[in-house]
C-alpha cells in the first residue's frame, strides 16, 4: 500500500456535462443556475450551500460549519477545512454536561460563512452576489415544507418550544408546522443579503457580529466579539490517499472523517477480496465488520489534528494494523468502552462543471436542529458542536479554543489511465457516523457490485454501531445476516426501508465524458446533468 499526504499527478482534461446533486431540489436548481450563468463548480457549490442553509435549516446554515474537498481541472485536490474552534472561555466550569448538548453555550465560533467566502474568492469566478442571490431568494420568497422536515421538527419539538427565538422561527404558534406550508425566513433573507453587500467579514467584526454578540450576553452564552473577531482563514490541508481495487481515493484528514473511511475501505479490501465481489450477502458481512473495526480504531487511538502527519497516515493505514483490527474484532466480542452512538445529522454537495472542476462539500451545524436555540433577529440556529468535544483527555477535549470533531468525510474516487488520471466518483454523506458506512457502501456497490450509480445510493444499507448492535434496513435478508455475524453483534434492528439514520449520499459518476447524478431517497435530494448547450 502506498499513502500519501497529497495526491495530484496529471489529470486528463476531459470536458464532460456539467452535474449537480445536493440534499434539497431549491438548492440543486441554485447550484444549476449558476452553471448555466457562466460560473464554475465553486460558484455553483457556494450557491447551493448557502441555499441549503435556508431549505435545510435542520442540518446546516451560517450557525454551522463547513469541509470542502475541491478537484480543479488539472487534477490538483485541495482540503479547505473549515472545523470549528470552541470559544475562549469554555471550560468543564463554565459548560456543564446538559449545557454542553444543547443551548448558547453548547456552540462553537461559526466558520461557514468564512469558509464559503474563502473558497468562492480563491477559486470562484462569477460574483460574490450573484452566487448568494439564489438563497436569499428561495429566504424571502419561501417553500413548502416536507413531510420529512415536518417530522424532524416533530423530533426537537420540545426543545424549540422551550427556545422563543426558534419557537418563533420554525413553530406555527407553538406547534410543528404541516407538510406543504410555506416557511419563509425573513430575517435571515435580510442577513444573507447583509453577508452578500458586506461579505461575511460582517458576520465577524461588523453590524452583524454585534447582533451575534448581544443575542449571546442576552442569553447567557459564552460566544464574544473577541472570539468573533479573531476567527482565523479556514485551513487549507493535503487530502489523503490510499489505492482501493486499483483506484485511488482521495478524502479529507482529521479532524474530518476521512480517516475512518479510509481505514474502512482498507479493512474490506482485505475482508472481502475484490474475486469474490459477486456476493452481495458476503459483502454486508464485510461491510459490518469494516464498519465496526474502523471506528473502534478510532476511539482506541484518537487522531491530535496538531500531531497528525503523513507518516502517521502510513502508520494508522498500514496492512498490519488493518490485519490486527481484523484479528481483534473476530476474536473479541464485548462492546466498545465508547459504546454510544453519536446523534449529527448534516448535509452534503457534490458539483462538476464542464471544464472538469469537481467539488465535495459537507456542512452542518451538528445534531437536528444545532443548539435548538436561533438568533431571533438574524434568523439563523446555532450549533452544539461543543458536544463533540468530550470532557476526558484527549485530542479535542472540552475547554478553551478546542476543535470539534466530525464525521465529514467529501470523496473523490479516480482511475488512472495513460496520459494520466480521471475521475470516476465524487460523493459524500450526511450521517455523523453514518456517514463512513453509507459512503463505504455506495462505494462498494458502484465498484465491486458494479451497480448504477442511483441504485448504488438507493440500496439497502446497514450500520455497526460500537456497542456491538447492528442497524439494518428491512430490505435486507435478517436471518441470512444474524446467521454470518450473530457471534459478533450482540443485537440486529430492523429499520425502515430508507431509513433517515442511515445516512445520505450525495454523488456524481464520470464516464466516457458523460456526468451520472444521483440523490438519496432517505432525505429530499434531487439532481440534475446539464448539456453543454444550457451554459447561456
């Protein structure tokens, strides 16, 4: 095996159809709008992440943060992380365990904007206005909830009741709206149209931090102008690499998810070897025990972001460790010490544009809902990313500037052909953890199974949380599954057929200058191939 800490050989130019898949139609059209305006995939991935910030107010928005993996057309991969820092004065004594799941001071600083901003004046083309008009449109004008946003909000309902400034955002006097009325967002129709004039420096050190800071004094937070103010660029950082059934994936590092996928598709190279790729009940085995082996690596030894390196990659990659984790889950059967499954939900984007840019983006202002509390004047939630910070030692522990950790984990898959490489599969997930597994299993449904690229995401899925029990979608055979892992996970549950805990991939496939689109049934995405002949 060979890793490395950036991959980015010659990349065969081919102009394709341009593609978009996002979480929420409104934001797929957004991203498509500016494709046919001229603008290029970050434009056009700028503008649907700001649009799913308004349609997806449940998993993302300005409140949230955002990891962007960005392949230009020359086959140069950048990582522009955009993980969140916790604010300067949290500690165990100023955050408390409740506090720290939900509320003011359960947030880190919010870095989306900044993200956005950054990616769109490094690499975009068209203006800074025209890529924020669609959200601040779809804001003002408003859309029709759905009945899985209906639900969500039935989920919180207690928690943004108890919140005046959410109860008034997204509750009808108190009560959860009904599928197919409009939610329209004035306030934050106002703020987006602020960033857009102002750019989101205001967001940090103008009329905007202001009302961010007076809404966190009047409400107990710890959040500040200082912390606001010095907010830093995002980072940008080598991808990682690693080769899998001869291709090469290309994915984030700590403190993203990309990691874990990696390790994943490692242990399932080994697990299920590439000949016997035919056997779709062998290959839910495989997965599962990819899935439990990877994350119990993790909480065995969590990745310091300040402390991670190429080599260490190498290390943590390596077929020895994979050989070892294989060994240890067949032999062990007890449960992870960190047992529990991380609640998250978030949302993810994947662009291409014709010259060949393609851009993965997954954003999220952590569990359903953030913080459950909003800035009634700004109109956006906050995150609880604090939750992720656990009060052990360890990387990320809770306390003064600490860095969230997450699960997001944008993909780029490309094969390598004479005059260089091409892609073949840009995708990511929504999930928290769910989000390794249902990445992991469309990629081994489009390459080892061999599946369409919409019946790859639609398939299926199944997830092994740590505590030995294994989520499986009704779809799938039980018995045959309890008869080929029932020594090693101590529960199987039944979920629905396309369950929302399941996860949800957003992709694009490359072939023969052709560009593939798929969406996930278990959430309200959509996506859409543009001809050549729409750009105007």
């Amino acid at each position: 095996m060979s890793t490395a800490a950036l991959s980015n050989p010659p990349m065969t130019r081919l102009r394709t159809q341009a593609g978009v898949s996002t979480a929420f139609p409104h934001a797929t059209e957004a991203a498509s709008s500016i494709l046919r305006q001229g603008g290029n995939a970050i434009d056009a991935a700028v503008a649907a992440a700001w649009a799913l910030s308004v349609c997806e107010p449940s998993a993302s928005g300005l409140g949230g943060q955002t990891t962007i993996l960005f392949s230009a057309a020359n086959g140069n991969v950048k990582v522009i992380d955009g993980h969140s820092h916790a604010p300067r004065r949290v500690s165990e004594r100023t955050v408390s365990p409740e506090g720290q799941r939900r509320g003011y001071r359960s947030c880190t600083i919010p870095s989306t904007p900044a993200t956005l901003q950054y990616a769109h004046s490094k690499y975009g083309r068209l203006g800074w206005r025209r890529v924020m008009a669609p959200a601040a449109e779809i804001a003002s004008r408003g859309f029709e909830l759905t009945a899985l946003q209906c639900r969500q909000t039935g989920w919180v309902l207690k928690h943004l009741r108890a919140n005046p400034a959410a109860r008034e955002l997204f509750l009808k006097k108190g009560e959860p709206p009904q599928v197919g009325e409009i939610l329209r967002q004035p306030q934050l129709a106002e703020t987006l149209h602020r960033i857009a004039e102002a750019g989101a420096i205001d967001f940090y050190q103008g009329t905007l931090a202001r009302d961010i800071t007076d809404d966190m004094r009047e409400n107990g937070g710890l959040l500040d102008e200082e912390d606001l103010t010095n907010l830093s660029a995002p980072v940008a950082r080598p991808p990682l690499t690693i080769k899998f059934r001869g291709f090469e994936v290309v994915t984030v590092p700590p403190p993203g998810g990309g990691l874990q996928l990696l390790l994943a598709l490692k242990i399932l190279e080994q697990l299920f070897p590439a000949e016997a790729a035919s056997s779709v009940e062998d290959g839910y085995a495989a997965i599962a025990m990819s899935i439990f082996g990877a994350f119990s690596a993790r909480e065995e030894r969590p990745v310091a972001v300040n402390d991670f390196a190429p080599e260490m990659a190498e290390r943590l990659l390596s077929e020895q460790r994979v050989r070892q984790i294989i060994t240890n889950f067949q032999k062990e059967s007890h449960p992870s010490a960190a047992a529990a499954e991380e609640p998250g939900d978030t949302t993810h984007l994947t662009v291409a544009d014709a010259e060949g840019n393609i851009v993965a983006l997954t954003q999220s202002i952590q569990s359903v809902f953030g913080a459950k509390v909003a800035n009634k004047k700004l109109g956006f939630l906050y995150n609880n990313y604090l939750r992720t910070c656990p009060r052990s030692p360890g990387p990320s522990q809770l306390g003064p500037n600490c860095l969230s950790r997450s699960n997001a984990a944008p993909v780029l898959i490309r094969e390598r052909i004479s005059s260089g490489q091409r892609p073949v599969l840009a995708l990511g997930s929504a999930g928290s953890r769910r989000i390794t597994s249902s990445i992991l299993q469309v990629i081994s449904n489009v390459i080892d199974h061999k599946m369409p690229l919409q019946e790859a995401i639609a398939a299926p899925r199944i997830h092994a949380l740590l505590s030995r029990k294994l989520w499986i979608e009704k779809r799938i055979s039980l018995p045959s599954l309890v008869g080929r892992l029932g020594d090693h996970f101590s529960k199987f549950i039944v979920k629905g057929a396309y369950s929302f805990g399941m996860g949800a991939v957003h992709a694009l496939q490359f072939a023969d200058g052709e560009t593939i689109a798929g969406a996930d049934p278990r959430r309200d995405g959509s996506a859409a191939v543009l001809q050549n002949s729409e750009r105007e």
